[in-house]
C-alpha cells in the first residue's frame, strides 16, 4: 500500500475526530465573526477595525495573514525536497519584511485612510490613479486567492480520504462562501479575531511538531540534518546551495527573480498593507511589525525543523510519492509524530495540523477578500463611479456586495484550475505586488516630482509586464509541469518574472514622469510629506 493509500485510510478510519476539528473551529470562528459584526458601524469600523487593535494583536493578525498554506505546506515540502534551496524561501520571506517596516509602515498608516490608493492619489488625480489601484489591487488578491482556495480543495480532499474532483470542487466551494460570510459579516473586526485566532493555532502546532522532531534527535540539530542528508540520497549537497537552483545559469536567475519578488511584494502585497490602517497610531504599526517579524521568524525558524524533519523520518521518495511538489510533507510528518497511519495518535496529530491547515487557508482568503472588497467599495465605485458623493452608508454596503462577487469569481476560477501550479499563483501575486504596486507607493512617498501620468504608467507598466512574462514562460507552456503541458508557446526562459518586471515598474514611472508635462504640486507634496513622517493631520 503506498503512503497515499495509508494517509486517505487513516483519514477515513478517522472520519469523524476531523470533521469534528474542521467543524470546532468553524463553529468558533463564524462565533467570533458574528460578535465582531454586531460592533462593526460605519465605513472606519468595517474597513479598519475601528482602528483599535494593540500593537501584539495586529502583529498576531499580521502574521496570521501573511503566514500562508504556502508558508505551511509548501515551505515545508520544499526543505524536505531540495533542503537548503528550500529553506531560501523562508528567508525570502523573513527578510521582505524589513522593508515594511523602513519604508513603508509609519507613511502608509499616517498618510491613507482605508486602502493603498489613499496614499497614491493623495497628491494626485483621483479617478485615474485609484482605478490603476484598484484594479492591481483586485488582481493580486484573485492570484492569491486561487491558490489558496485550490490547496484547500487538495487537502480536505486527502484528508476525507475522497478522490475525485467533486470532492474538491465542493471543498473549494464551501471555503468561498465561509470567506464571503467572515467579510460580509465581521468586516476587518471579525477577520482580525480569525486571522489572529489561525496564527496561534499554527504557531502551536508548528511549535509541538518541532520539539516532537527534535526530540527524535536529543535535540541535537546536527544530528537531525546529517540523517536529512543521508535519507535525501544526495549527501552534503542536501545542505549547501545549488540542489534545485544551481544547475544552470538560467536557475540560478530564476532562483534571483524569485527572491526579489519575495522580498519587495511584500510590501505592495494589499492584503498586508491594510493591516496598518487598523492600529490607532503609526508608533503602534511600527510596533505591530516588529511583534510580525518576530512571530514570523519563530515560525520559519521552525520550518527547518519540519522540513529537515520529514526528509529524515519520511525520506523524499516517501513524500513525492503523496505529492510530487511535497505539499503534503508536513500532515505526514504530524502522522508519523503521533505513531502513524493508522494509529489512533497518529490520526489525531494528522486532524490536528491539517485544521491547523484549513484555518491558515480560511484566515488568508477573508483577508484578501475584504482587501479586495474594500479597494473596490472605496477606490472604484465611491472615489469613481460615485466620484466622491457615496455615503458612509452605501460605501459599506458595495464593500459587501463586492465581496461576494469577488468571492463568486474566486470559486467560479479556482474550480477550473485545480490542476494548476500553485506556487506559481503565489509567486505571480507577489510579482504582481511588487512591480506595479510597491514602485507607485515608494514614488508617491518619497519623490517630489511624482505626478498622475507616472502612478498610471507605473502601475499598469508593472501589471501588464509581469502577468505577460508568465504567460509566455514555462509556467504556462514548454514543460510537462507547465499548466499547458501540450502547448510550447513560451519564448520567456524564467518562471517567475520579478527580475524583468519589477524593473520596467520602476522604470516606467520615472519616464512617464519625466515626459509628462503635468507639474506635481508642490505643496501637496510638503503635506503628505508632514503628514507622513510626523502623523500630522493623520486619521
């Protein structure tokens, strides 16, 4: 029998104790979303919270938003198959947020009010720019959004022990609608409360798996990575760089692309921007990002230990024979923990971290659905469409329906791409991020001469560019992994396009700027300028 047989039979023998988890902690979240609704009032309240959180809890909630099924699964399943290469994901990660924290917390909190296009358009025409906006905004968030809702349709279905793709369709279905009812009934209250609520549940069980692993080793670190080593079949190569990324030249460009996109979409990533417009002051963002990048960095200190962990006690061949991209590394390492498939602790630990799973995927998608929601009530229709004459009122009530329509897009695209690499989803929104949104803020922030002309250029410029490149890269075509196997229309030789099209973003809004004949206003710019670094006249 192979382990993917032993893991679906452990899960249906254990039918019950797992959908008893999935449905505690659904039941507990829904609670807390309908508290929250019942003190949400107006546009501030719905949008950013009442902008009441302490600097821990919006660290927690933070950290919540930002540590992904990716974070989880994949990181853990990429240090188990490639060891150190893997493990440059989590720094990519980590580090990305230092850049948050320098460049973009305090202005951005002092400087908007609800969304990233507050800031941009602050100095700016506003139709133009918060359309480019919202537009970028929505379309990261639907990238995002899909491979979220795609890897929770995967592992629900492994877990239930179904095959099939019913059974994930109508997972995939049921997590929409969950995130739709978390934005249109809790706004940003009742998501926070979740998304903080999801990063205790996964630092704790990130945290009982790592002293379980470590303790197979007398918690000896070098002891667990020379039995990775030796398990991987590759020997020392297993922990220096260049097992999946040092090959040829092009990977190693690749491996570059990718860390760049990882370390600057961060911080154009808009579910995360939002996050510091719900503290009262811009000293509690800073604060609140400083509790983030320490949270965030336990948890991926940990992955080393899951990661390693799983390719000592499991062995490569063991977790791609569950899953080629070792997606399922870390719920069969928790099987093995608890005594293995088909042992009563073993299906525990297995419920266990799988719900931990499904809250990080279900904590996620509410936040990027009310980011999304939100840029489109706020940017699109009542800046837009309404031109500024939409109530408090009717403002609130279009986040709502956009959030489900949003929603309904998400399960209508995420049922056609349940084959679809979603690594590459996660890598093209971080792209995304960082080449159309990151260069407009840091423009907007910090160049006086920045004008409309330069925030449209840039944006679009970056939008267009990176969604382009991975049309025509491996990712899509060329490969027998690629999402079209069948078709070679590809001509880009990278998979993820930061390297070209973060640049082009940069690049784009400094010529347009430069060509345009518009004059930026000076003392527009002196404000945002005040208000930025000193939160004077802030919110």
């Amino acid at each position: 029998m192979t382990t993917t047989q032993l893991l679906a039979s452990s899960a249906t023998e254990h039918r019950g104790l797992t959908i008893g988890l999935f449905g505690l902690f659904v039941l507990a979240t829904l609670g807390i979303t309908v508290w929250a609704g019942r003190q949400t009032n107006g546009a501030s309240d719905f949008y950013a919270g009442g902008r009441g959180f302490t600097g821990f809890q919006n660290g927690l909630a933070i950290s919540g938003d930002y540590m992904s099924a990716a974070s989880f699964l994949g990181i853990a399943g990429a240090i188990a198959l490639y060891g150190y290469d893997g493990f440059l994901y989590s720094v990519g990660f980590l580090v990305a947020w230092l850049v948050a924290l320098l460049l973009i917390a305090e202005p951005l909190r002092n400087s908007g009010r609800f969304t990233m296009a507050d800031v941009l358009a602050f100095r700016m025409r506003q139709r133009p720019v918060r359309t480019a906006a919202g537009i970028s905004t929505i379309v990261v968030s639907i990238f995002y959004l899909l491979a979220q809702m795609v890897g929770a349709g995967s592992l629900v279905a492994l877990l239930l022990g179904v095959s099939g793709d019913s059974a994930k369709r109508w997972t995939i279905v049921a997590v929409g609608a969950l995130m739709v009812v978390y934005v249109v009934i809790g706004g940003m209250k009742g998501t926070t409360w979740v998304q903080i609520v999801k990063a205790v549940l996964l630092i704790a069980g990130a945290g009982l798996m790592t002293v379980l692993v470590l303790a197979k080793y007398h918690f000896n670190l070098s002891s667990m990575l020379g039995a990775a080593a030796d398990a991987g079949g590759k020997g020392s190569a297993f922990l220096e760089p260049g097992l999946k990324y040092g090959a040829t030249g092009t990977s190693k460009l690749d491996f570059l692309s990718l860390g760049i996109a990882l370390v600057l979409g961060t911080a154009g990533l808009p579910h995360i921007l939002v996050r510091f417009y719900t503290v009262p002051t811009a000293r509690v963002a800073r604060k609140s990002v400083l509790w983030a990048i320490g949270i965030i960095g336990g948890f991926y200190l940990m992955t080393l230990a899951l990661g390693f962990g799983a390719a000592a006690l499991l062995g490569p061949k063991t977790i791609k024979a569950s899953n080629a991209a070792g997606n399922t590394a870390a719920p069969l390492l928790a099987e093995y923990l608890g005594g293995g498939a088909g042992s009563t602790g073993g299906a525990i630990m297995l419920a266990v971290i799988s719900a931990v799973a499904f809250a990080t995927i279900l904590a996620v998608v509410a936040g990027l659905t009310l980011a999304s929601s939100a840029s489109f009530a706020h940017d699109l229709y009542a800046n837009v469409i309404r031109r500024g004459r939409a109530s408090e009122r009717e403002e609130v009530r279009s986040a709502k329906w956009a959030a489900v329509g949003i929603g309904a897009v998400a399960i209508v695209l995420s049922l056609f791409a349940g084959k679809l690499n979603t690594a590459a989803l996660v890598a093209l929104a971080f792209a995304v991020a960082a080449s159309a949104n990151l260069p407009t803020l840091l423009y907007s922030l910090f160049w006086k001469r920045f004008n409309t002309a330069g925030a449209v250029a840039s944006v679009y410029a970056g939008l267009i560019s990176s969604v382009l490149l991975v049309v025509f890269s491996t990712v899509v075509s060329g490969k027998p992994t690629s999402l079209l196997p069948h078709s070679d229309f590809h001509w880009f030789p990278l998979e993820n396009p930061g390297l070209v099209s973060i640049p082009i973003g940069f690049l784009a809004g400094a010529i347009a700027t430069l060509l345009s004949r518009e004059k930026a206003d000076p003392a527009k710019y002196a404000e945002l300028e005040v208000r930025s670094l000193t939160g004077l006249g802030a919110h």
